[in-house]
C-alpha cells in the first residue's frame, strides 16, 4: 500500500466530515433539517448523520474508501469490503470526532 494516496484519503475523508457537520456551508441544510416536521425513520437518521462527527465521519470514510480504491487497493473484493467498512469508516469516524474535541477543549481553554 502506498503512503502517499492514504493520507491524501484520511486528510480529504476528515476536512470533508468537518464541513459537513460543522462549516457555515452546510449551515442552512443543518438548520432546515432541523425544522422539518416529518419524522421518518430515514429523515431523523439522516439528521443524525449530520450533525454527529463519529456518524457522519464513518460514512464519509466509506464513501471516500470507494472512490479512493483504485489507488489504495490490490486486494480482492471481500478483503477491499473488509477494509472499507470495518478499517476506513471507523478510522475517520475516530480521527473526526477525536479533532472536533481537541478543537472543543483548546477553545474552552482559550475563552
């Protein structure tokens, strides 16, 4: 595996959860979601998704780990499913959510 396209996946899959759940960007989607009546089972997870880095962070990994494939794997299909979903979701899943509140405690400390 080559270092270079990984880490080129793990800073675009964390800079991508980070505007997703909390840049001015998605802002207005957040806030209309937030405000919207129906809830269904679909809407209230998709709400979940955004606004939460550990949730929002997995899906992106996954969704990252497809579109970055034919640069970090030469496994077989099981083996690149294996990493996708049980390696890559979770690794950006944690990294997102462990920068979010080191980012929450140096601002508690700073203010």
């Amino acid at each position: 595996m080559q270092y270079l396209p990984l880490l080129l996946f793990i800073f675009a899959a964390i800079s991508s959860t980070h505007i997703v759940v909390g840049s001015s960007i998605f802002g207005p989607l957040r806030k209309y979601l937030m405000n919207y009546e129906e809830n269904s089972f679909v809407i209230k997870k998709f709400k979940d998704m955004i606004l939460c880095y550990q949730c929002c962070g997995y899906w992106i990994g996954v969704i990252y780990a497809f579109i970055f494939s034919p640069f970090l794997f030469e496994q077989n299909f099981i083996e690149f499913l294996l990493y996708t979903f049980l390696i890559f979701g979770p690794i950006n899943s944690l990294f997102s959510d462990l920068i979010y509140r080191l980012k929450q405690y140096i601002c508690e400390e700073c203010g």
